[in-house]
C-alpha cells in the first residue's frame, strides 16, 4: 500500500483551509497547510474582519451627530486615521496568532510558503515535495481590475487598509459588496465619497427595492453616486488623481478603489500538473461533494467561484472533512445546502436578506404575497437624523412560506440572521404572525406586518424611488 507523508495536504490557510486543516487533525488526521501570506485568508486580514472594524469606526461619526438630540453636548470629536489603522493591525496580529494555535493544537503542520501540484498526490512548497492522501485547494480568489489607463495608480479592497494619508477624496468604482461597503466606510470617516457603477442599481441579484433604497440613503449620508458610467483613464497629477469618465466628466481625487469583482486563485498552481480540471472563469470544477476532476483532490471557496462568503467556506469544509474523515463523534455527516444562505451587506445603513428577491420569487413561485414597511426608527425620531428602515417580506401564495426576508436599516445583519433559522425551518407566514415581537424593536415589524402591499402599489412600486429620495412609506 502507498503510504504518503499527510493523510491530507491543504493548500491555503484561509476560512476554508484553515476550518479544513484544523477540523481533520481533530480527527486524528494528519494534516498539514501551506500558506504564502499570513494566517486566517481574505477575511480576517484584507477581508471581513478589518472591514467591519472600520465600519464600527464610521458609525460613530453618525452617533456623535446624532447624540445631540438626546442631550449630549460638546465638540465634535476627531478621528485619527493612524490610531485605527495601529489597532486594526494589532487586533489581526492577534488573529493570526489565534489561528495559528487553533492549528498547532489540532496537530497540523504549519508550512509557509507558495505551494504548487507536481501531481495528484504531490504538493511542493520552496522547492520541497510533500505526498499526501487527500489534497484540498483552498486558495480563495484575488480582486480583478478592468483594463483602463492608469489603473496602476488605483488601490483594490487589498490596499484600501492601509492607505497613507488618509483619502480625503475617495472615488470607489463598482456597485457590488465591496464597493457600497468601503463607500460607506469612507464617508462615514469623513471623505468626500464618490461611488461610480456601470449599471443602473447597485448590488445586482439583491431585491430591486432594496437596491434603489440603499442607493437612497447611501446618497442622504453623503455618498455621490453616478450610475451607467465608467473610469475611462486616471492620470496622476500634483493635486490627486484626474479620472475621466466614459460619460466625459473629470473628478480629481486621492484615491480611486477599484471593487469590480474577484476571481479565483488558480494561477501559478500548476493544476495541470494533476489534472484538475478548471472553469472557462478559472474557477477549480467540483461535484457536489467538492471533488476536482481528480478523485482525491477536492476544493472549497472562493477558488471554486460559487458563493464567495466565509461561513461558506467553512461549511464546504466541514463536509469535505466529514466525508474524508468521518464525522465528529456522535454527530451525523454533515451537508451542505445552497438554500436560504442569509448575507449582510455593511453599508450605512446595512443590508440584511435571506431568500428570494421579489423579482426572483414571482418567477420561482408564480403568485407571491409582498408586505413591506418603510419607516423611521425610534431612535431617529430624537436623533435629528433623517435615515429611513426598509423591511420586506415575500409569502409564497401556494404554501404560505415566508421564501423572502430583506431589511435596509440598522445591524440588519444581526436581525436577519435569526430570521434565516426560522427561514430555513420552512417558517410561514402565520408562523411569522404568531411569533410576539420584541418591543420596542425594529425587528418586531417582521412579526407585525399584516397588511399586504395591494397589486395597484406593487405596480408602482416597481420603479425605484429617485436617487437621493427615500422611497415612499406605503
Ligand atoms: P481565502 O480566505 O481567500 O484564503 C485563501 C488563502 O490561500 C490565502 O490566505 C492565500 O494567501 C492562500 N494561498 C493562495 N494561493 C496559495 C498557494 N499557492 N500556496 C499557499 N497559499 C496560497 N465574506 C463574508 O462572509 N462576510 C464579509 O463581511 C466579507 N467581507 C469581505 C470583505 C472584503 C474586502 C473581501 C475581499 C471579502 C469579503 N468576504 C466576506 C468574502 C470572504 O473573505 C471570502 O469568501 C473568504 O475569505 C473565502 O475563504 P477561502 O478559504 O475560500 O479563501
Ligand atoms: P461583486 O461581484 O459583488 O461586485 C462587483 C461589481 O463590480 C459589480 O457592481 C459589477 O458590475 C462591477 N464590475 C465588474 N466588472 C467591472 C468592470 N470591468 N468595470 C466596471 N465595473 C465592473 O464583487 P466585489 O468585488 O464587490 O466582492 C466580491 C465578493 O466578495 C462578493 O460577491 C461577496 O460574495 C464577497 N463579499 C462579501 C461581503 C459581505 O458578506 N458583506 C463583503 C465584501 C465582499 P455588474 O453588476 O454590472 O456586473
């Protein structure tokens, strides 16, 4: 019999490698990663993590400005661009140490370096061959930017942490996650914020409402939005970067972002080496259970470009190590369902939303049942502050399943997130109607809406509210 140096070899020490790597060891495995950069991936060094620490940091400009209604008084105070970057970093260094541990402990090997196939059972990393049983890419994806003349001057979400001196002019292009986020982020601390999308709406595959109202508050707290157009050139000049439009127009900035997209990291990996087989996008090809072309090399994550989230990537984990490994004693194997995956999106105010868009619900279910509220929360009716809540319920007629969740409002994250549970249970609308609200919360509207918007205003609904307006209170 074949005998290898590692049950399991995983290549990449991001959420998905790492939940890999950690979890195998913890079942006796013997298991080792191999990671080029630092400990943790996208998400906890250029990812999730240091975004939401910054979005914690714009938020307090809103609540400063928004305490003097309820009495507190004083000057405004000023935001150190330097304290939060130091802190930042320490808090990821502390991550990245946490990560480490997490793997020393569950036995894996830790072998730092850039790691290349030399065939279906053998990794090299700096010129050293490991063989292994099982191989699991997770190598994640890396930030695209179009081809446009004097792109190299832009950062991408990669480089946006760090920025020296902080941008006092931003200019962000795209409308997806990335973008509507770090546009929010940056005006929050205090930038002029330009956002330019080449589309009509922000955030495609989101529900057209919450698209046009996001685009409407993110505009009410200072974000210029400029939708159908494109960078066409940046040129660097002494007094910041001279972007041309495709629509002719020249904004002078510090700095431009470029959030248009990811793609996978599968380059330089010499999968052709082992045979794994790759999409026309480059993403590595996987069945449903996240095997390649080769049989015992499997993939998770973002390199497999299916949903590019993090609890994705540890939930693709987790199966691959039940199947390879067993599971964990006295628990079933695990699966992993595409359905009803709730995400949030950190703008101000953030997006939260699980299920089914309005659009996408008609056409899966046919007839649908919408119930929408658009309000302004408790807090702002003292706050002075003019943000509006949006939330959506879409109710499949034929089974009375809530298949659509949506909220624009205030930690819409944190709410929808328990939501998702009842959602995936197959909760109905009566169950949603039978559910005690929480009072007094923004969240209890999710439990109290009884009135469905009438066919007549779902007709007229169906055009976004102009941008910079809150859309009209049905
Ligand atoms: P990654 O986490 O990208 O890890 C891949 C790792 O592989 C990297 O550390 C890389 O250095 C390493 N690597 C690559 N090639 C090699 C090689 N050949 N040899 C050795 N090492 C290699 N998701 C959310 O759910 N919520 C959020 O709020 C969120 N915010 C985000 C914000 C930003 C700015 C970005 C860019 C992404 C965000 N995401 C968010 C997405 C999330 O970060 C990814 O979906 C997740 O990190 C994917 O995990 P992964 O394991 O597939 O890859
Ligand atoms: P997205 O796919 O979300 O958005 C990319 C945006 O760039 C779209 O608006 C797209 O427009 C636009 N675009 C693409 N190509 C071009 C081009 N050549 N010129 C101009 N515009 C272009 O990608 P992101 O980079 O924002 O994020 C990647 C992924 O990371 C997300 O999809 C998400 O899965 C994950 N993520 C999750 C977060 C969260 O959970 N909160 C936060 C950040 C990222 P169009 O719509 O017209 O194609």
């Amino acid at each position: 019999m074949q005998t290898f140096d590692f049950d399991l070899f995983v290549i990449g020490g991001g959420s998905g490698g790492v939940r890999a790597a950690r979890m195998a060891g913890q079942r006796g495995a013997k298991v080792a990663v191999a990671e080029v950069a630092d400990m943790g991936g996208t998400c906890v060094n250029v990812g999730c993590i240091p975004k939401k620490l910054y979005s914690y940091a714009a938020h307090y400009a809103e609540s400063f400005e928004e305490s003097h209604g309820f009495g507190w008084e004083g000057p405004a105070p000023t935001f150190n661009w330097a304290t939060l970057k130091a802190n930042r970093a320490k808090e990821i260094t502390r991550l990245n140490g946490i990560y480490v541990n997490l793997l020393k402990g569950a036995g894996v090997a830790i072998i730092t370096g850039w790691a290349t196939l030399v065939d279906a059972h053998t990794v090299q990393v700096d010129g050293k061959n490991y063989t292994a049983k099982y191989i699991l890419i997770a190598t994640g994806g890396k930030a695209t930017v179009p081809a446009v003349t004097g792109s190299e001057h832009a950062v991408t979400s990669d480089g946006v942490f760090d920025l020296n001196p902080f941008p006092k002019r931003l200019l962000v292009v795209g409308g997806g996650y990335i973008a509507c986020e770090f546009a929010s982020i940056f005006n929050g601390l205090g930038a002029t914020v330009t956002q330019i999308h080449r589309g009509e709406k922000l955030l495609a595959g989101f529900d057209d409402e919450v698209r046009g109202f996001i685009a409407a508050e993110m505009a009410k707290s200072g974000v210029q939005l400029k939708f159908k157009t494109e960078a066409a050139s940046i040129n660097k000049t002494p007094d910041g970067l001279h972007v041309e439009t495709l629509g002719g127009e020249t904004l002078i900035v510090d700095t431009v972002l470029y959030a248009t997209g990811r793609k996978p990291n599968t380059h330089r990996l010499n999968l052709s080496a082992a045979g794994v087989d790759v999409t026309t996008k480059d993403a590595i090809k996987v069945n449903d259970s996240y095997q390649t072309s080769v049989p015992n090399i499997y993939a998770v994550g973002d390199v497999t470009d299916r949903v590019q989230l993090t609890p994705v990537a540890l939930g693709e984990a987790m199966v691959v190590v039940d199947q390879l490994f067993g599971p964990a004693a006295g628990k079933p194997l695990r699966s992993m369902s595409y359905d009803y995956i709730p995400t949030a999106v950190f703008t101000h105010p953030n997006i939260g939303t699980v299920g089914f868009s309005e659009e996408a619900a008609r056409k899966e279910f046919g007839k649908v049942t919408v119930y929408r509220s658009d309000f302004k929360a408790l807090k702002h009716t003292v706050s002075g502050s003019q943000e509006r809540t949006l939330m959506k319920l879409i109710v499949d007629d034929a089974t009375d399943r809530v298949v659509g969740l949506h909220m624009v409002g205030a930690d819409a994250g944190e709410v929808v997130q328990g939501f998702a549970v009842a959602m995936k249970a197959g909760a109905t609308k009566a169950v949603f109607d039978s559910t005690i609200g929480i009072h007094p919360t923004a969240a209890e509207e999710f439990v109290t809406m009884r009135d469905a918007v009438p066919p007549r205003l779902l007709a007229s609904r169906s055009a976004l509210p102009p941008e910079g307006a809150a859309a009209p209170a049905v």
